[in-house]
C-alpha cells in the first residue's frame, strides 16, 4: 500500500520537483504528453507559471515544456521536495 501523498503538476509551485507517477489521460493528450518524455519515473521541476495559471513551464531531462493547465492536471506526480 502506498501511503505517499500524490499531486498533479498543476498543484506544485515554482522550484518544486516531482516523480512521475502516471499520466491520468486518454487518447492524443496522453499520447503527446508520454511523447514529450513525461513518462513514469521521471524527475521534473516547475519552473514557473504563467499569471493567468495557463500555461506551466516543467523542466525535465535538460529541457523545458509548456503545459496547459488541463494537461499539467493530468501528469500525476509525487512530490520530492
């Protein structure tokens, strides 16, 4: 039983890292996302959101990705720090 408290990206502040955990999505959203290398795993940092909340820049594997704030929901991740 895991017990570790799980968020999605969209819930983490600037600076915060996590572990992807899944990818709670369907279809060509979910399709794009694990294209973008957000895979179980893997290790990703908030590096900022935009005023408006849309859209979430992540950092991951030496680049960086904009999220929207729907797909940002979907990446459920555990966070680290």
């Amino acid at each position: 039983l895991d017990l570790r408290p799980s968020k999605s990206v969209a819930d983490l502040k600037p600076g915060q890292v996590g572990r992807v955990q899944h990818v709670d999505c369907e279809g060509a959203v979910r399709q794009r996302l694990l294209d973008m290398g957000i895979l179980p795993d893997t290790r990703l940092t908030v590096a900022r959101v935009a005023p408006a909340g849309d859209p979430v820049w992540i950092q991951l594997d030496g680049y960086e990705l904009a999220l929207r704030m729907n797909e940002a929901r979907s990446v459920i991740v555990e966070p680290l720090s």
